[in-house]
C-alpha cells in the first residue's frame, strides 16, 4: 500500500490492559486504508497526571495509511468507542486510547485535532516505544529526532519493557 507513514500510540489501564492493546492492535490491522508496517514492545508504565490509578501497558504502532488525517483520527476514536471506552475524565482510567501521534510531517492546529500530539516531547511512556521503532523520525515542529527528544527527557516515571 502506498500511503503516509504514521504513528500511533496505544495505552490501557483497564481490565486486562495488555490483552487490551492486543484487541486494538488487531481491530487497526482489519481497518480500511490502514496497513500495520511496526509494532514497538509493550511497556508496563506509571501513570502520569492523574497518579492514583492502575499501571499503564503503552506501545507504539507505525502504519500506512491511505486515509486523511481526519478519517483516520475518527477511525481510531471509533476503536476506542468500539472497545467500551468513555471518556469521563482526562488523564483517567481507560479500557484503551489510541493516540495519533504524528500523520507523516504534518502540522495540523484544529480545535479537535492537534498533530502531532502536542505532549509528546514530555512522555517517556510514549517516547521509549517510539524510540524503538523510529528513533531516527524528526519530530516536524521541533526538527529533532525522536532519540533526541527521548534524550532531553525530564520525565523519569518508570518504563519498563514487557517480555512477551
């Protein structure tokens, strides 16, 4: 498939979090215009915001995609919804989130939709993953690379990788 290289983060706190990730993972890889090309390792991580809440299980997925930036977003929140997720609070417990994190080098202000996700350079949990797959990537508003921006970090929750 032709298309514009993405990433996308996964997180669950809920129920079997882990096995949650698998589902989601599975549901994208059958979803029209999406073709999974990397799948990161699972990470076991604490929460952040919110710190009184379950441990996180977070990865990094790199697809291709045939869909606009904005098909593809409402094709992840239809996962999450598909899923059981409700969105009560933010930075809360959740059965699964589905993050879109970078839609190739696009920048992209909208009042719904911000891309890239505008918290990435503060989230270990996000960039440790990201870092295994694409640690090379250039973040389009900052010019750094993944690594570097993992190498910056000020955030030392734990990250810890998951042996499958």
């Amino acid at each position: 498939m032709n298309g514009i290289i993405c990433y996308i983060g996964i997180g669950s706190n809920l129920g079997n979090a882990l096995k949650n990730g698998h589902h989601a993972l599975e549901i994208l890889s059958q979803a029209k215009g999406i073709e999974i090309t990397i799948v990161s390792s699972f990470y076991k991580t604490e929460p952040v915001g919110i710190e009184n809440q379950n441990l996180f299980i977070n990865a990094v997925v790199e697809i291709k995609t045939a869909l606009s930036t904005r098909n593809l977003f409402q094709t992840l929140q239809n996962i999450e919804k598909d899923m059981g997720r409700k969105r009560e609070m933010k930075g809360g417990p959740r059965i699964i989130d589905l993050d879109l994190l970078f839609y190739g080098q696009e920048v992209i202000q909208d009042a719904d939709l911000i891309v890239p996700h505008p918290e990435i350079q503060k989230r270990r949990f996000v960039l440790k993953p990201l870092c295994e797959i694409a640690s090379y990537f250039i973040h389009p508003a900052f010019g750094v690379s993944i690594r570097g921006l993992k190498d910056r970090l000020s955030d030392n929750k734990m990250v810890e990788m998951i042996k499958e």
